[in-house]
C-alpha cells in the first residue's frame, strides 16, 4: 500500500493496522483454542460491512 502523498500513506498504514488487530480480534472472539488450532484459515472472512467501511475511509482520503 504505497502511496505518493504521506497523507495517505499514513492513512493506509492506519487502515491496515486496524484490519490486522481486527483480524485477530475477531478469530479469537469467533472460535475457541481447539478451532483454532486446526481451522483452515483461508476459508474465514471478516464480515463483509467491516471491509466496506475501511474501503469507504480509503475512498475518502484518496479524494
């Protein structure tokens, strides 16, 4: 995520470092120790309005 402008380079920084603790956040409040260890994570998603919502902060700041 590299961008021109430090503005938006610091924006996008902050948006991936939100999906990322959001990531972890939501396995550990989703699925137990024993899920955990044998889940396939390529088959989880994050709830599809949470990325919609990064995506429209993303959108803005591009502006």
């Amino acid at each position: 995520m590299a961008f021109d402008d430090d503005v938006r380079d610091e924006f996008a920084f902050s948006v991936a470092r939100d999906f990322e603790c959001q990531w972890d956040l939501y396995l550990i409040h989703t699925y137990s120790d024993k899920e955990l260890r044998i889940l396939d994570l390529s088959q989880v998603s994050l709830p599809q309005e949470w990325l919609l919502k990064w995506l429209e902060e993303l959108n803005n700041v591009t502006k």
